[in-house]
C-alpha cells in the first residue's frame, strides 16, 4: 500500500513508519515541519500529490494539562486538523486511520467502555479528540477511529521512561491507583493500525493492550520486570493537584466480531524494554 503518516515525528508516528516500511509499504512520512495539519491547504495539496492509498493521522496535540488553558489551540490540532486530513484523504479517496483517545469517556463506568458506549470528555484534551472524531466522521472519507489510551514508544518520553528514570534517583515512589487504564505499547498499536487500514473494517474501534491496571500496579510492574527494587506507595489522584481532570476508569473493550486484539499489557510492557535494551545496546538512543 502506499502509506502517508501525518505526526511522523511523534511517538506512535514513529513506529507506525516502522511498522510500514517493515511491512514493506510505500511510505512517506510527515512530520510537523513537513505538514502542519491546522492548513488546510497545505493537507489538501500534500495529499493530492502523494495521492496515498491509506493516511494514518498521528499528528495531534497531546499535553493533556496544557489543553486547559489553551483549548482553542489544541482544537485546531486535534479538531479542525484532523478534518482537514480526513477531507484531504476523503478526495484522494484513500482511507484515513485516524488515532483517537480513551479520555473521550468520562471514566464513571465500572465495565470495560465498547465503541457504542455513549461518550462524555472530562477534559479540553478529551473535547478536542471528540471533536476531531466528528469531524472525521462528517468528511466522507472512508474511516477508521481508533480510540486507544496509555501509549508508551520508543519515540517519546512516557510513563515508563519516567518511572526508569525516578526509580534510578530514589528507592520509595508515589504512584497514583486511583485510575484504572489499559498501557499499550505502540508497536503493537502500529501493527493494529496497519491492519485495519487494509481492511474493510470502517467506523470507532477500540483498540489497546488486553487487561487492565492503575497507574501504580503499572509501575510496581516495570520495576518487576526491570529487576529493580523500588518501593512504589499508593496514592490518589487528587493529590496531584493537576490542571487536567482524567477518567478515573478508562478501560476499552470491542464489541466488534471485526475488532482487533492487542498482547496483554504486561507483554507489551516486556516487548518495550527488550527493543529498549537493543536499542542501547545498538547506541542508537532508540
Ligand atoms: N500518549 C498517549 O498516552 C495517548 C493515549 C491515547 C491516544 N493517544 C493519541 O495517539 C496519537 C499519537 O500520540 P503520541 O503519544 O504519539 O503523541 P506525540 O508523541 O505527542 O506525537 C504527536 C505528533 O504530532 C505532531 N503535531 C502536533 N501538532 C501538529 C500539527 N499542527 N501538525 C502536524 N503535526 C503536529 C507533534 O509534533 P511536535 O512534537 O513537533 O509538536 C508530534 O510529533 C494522538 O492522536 C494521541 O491523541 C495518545
């Protein structure tokens, strides 16, 4: 396929790029030097001329604290950027794979959300993601939405690096275990994102690391496999004091016969320090 990727530069575009030059795919890879997703021009006359047969959007703004006060700015990036792609891709008439976010639910739920559930944004970041989903589903491009949630990647900083990283300078941590989520390695998303795009499976899918843990069994997890002995001590969200509020149950499940199934979490966190050993033992820092 001939594969464009928008956000290329990012953590989950990196490893979408991986994933597809791997596969053996045309690929061209955007970063945000390259396309800025907020012109629209700019999206309509790339996407013209590349004139891919799929385009996986990655680009987006992701400071989730940073959102609140700047909820104008991340909509143009994750709102009207993503229709802006969606409508470039829509006359190209290629299919867009369009990267979305649990945080679209409000995390009052006790049971694992399905794409039906019905949605409700706590956050700007979330309200932006919602409204790059509409967006998406309005520009009559063939679609696919893909809601994930807790990504950590080789191409950029994550909850696993920060917990490596804390746990080397101090032997007793806090960790949050008051929000319940699903870690997923954007490897395995990559790969997810790939095969839905060649594909007939269209419309919302759920898809992140099986199974389901809090933020401190996440990190009472990493120090396990990372053979280090850190005191990881409970503690709540509201502690933190953080401008951004987030759902305090975020776990996703499909209810789709066509949905697409990712390794269990703990594997996808054991994937990440093996290519993360290699990639050092290797020097190249990834
Ligand atoms: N990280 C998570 O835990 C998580 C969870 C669920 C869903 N997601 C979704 O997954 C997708 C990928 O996220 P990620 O974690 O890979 O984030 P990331 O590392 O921040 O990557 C996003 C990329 O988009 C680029 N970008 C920002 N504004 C842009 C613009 N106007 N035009 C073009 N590119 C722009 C960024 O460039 P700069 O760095 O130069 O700004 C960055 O390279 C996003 O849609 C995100 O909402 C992430």
């Amino acid at each position: 396929m001939r594969v464009l990727v928008t956000g290329a530069g990012g953590m989950l575009g990196q490893d979408v790029v991986g994933a597809a030059r791997g596969g053996g795919h045309e690929v061209t890879a955007l970063t945000r030097s390259d396309l800025d997703v907020t012109n629209g021009a700019a999206a309509a006359r790339t996407i013209r001329d590349v004139c891919p047969e799929v385009v996986v959007n990655c680009a987006a703004w992701t400071d989730v604290d940073g959102a609140e006060a700047q909820e104008e700015e991340a909509t143009k990036v994750n709102g009207e950027g993503a229709g802006n792609v969606a409508r470039a891709t829509a006359e190209a008439g290629a299919v867009l794979v369009h990267v979305s976010s649990d945080y679209v639910f409000d995390g009052n739920g006790r049971a694992p959300y399905v794409e039906s559930d019905p949605v409700k944004p706590l956050s700007a970041y979330g309200r932006s993601k919602l409204a790059g989903e509409r967006e998406v589903a309005d520009a009559g491009s063939r679609h696919v939405i893909v809601r994930s949630s807790w990504l950590f990647g080789l191409g950029g900083g994550n909850f696993v690096e920060t917990m490596l990283r804390r746990g080397a300078e101090q032997d007793e941590l806090r960790v949050v275990n008051d929000q319940i989520g699903c870690p997923t390695f954007t490897v395995h998303l990559a790969g997810a994102l790939l095969d839905l795009a060649g594909g007939q499976a269209l419309g919302i899918h759920h898809v992140a690391g099986a199974g389901a843990c809090s933020w401190h069994a996440f990190a009472v997890e990493i120090f396990r496999q990372a053979g280090m002995e850190v005191r990881v001590d409970p503690m709540a969200t509201a502690q933190l004091e953080r401008p951004a509020p987030r759902p305090a149950y975020s776990v996703l499940a499909t209810a789709r016969d066509d949905g697409v199934a990712l390794p269990e979490w703990r594997e996808g966190l054991a994937d990440y320090l093996s290519e993360r050993g290699s990639a050092s033992d290797a020097g190249t820092g990834r």
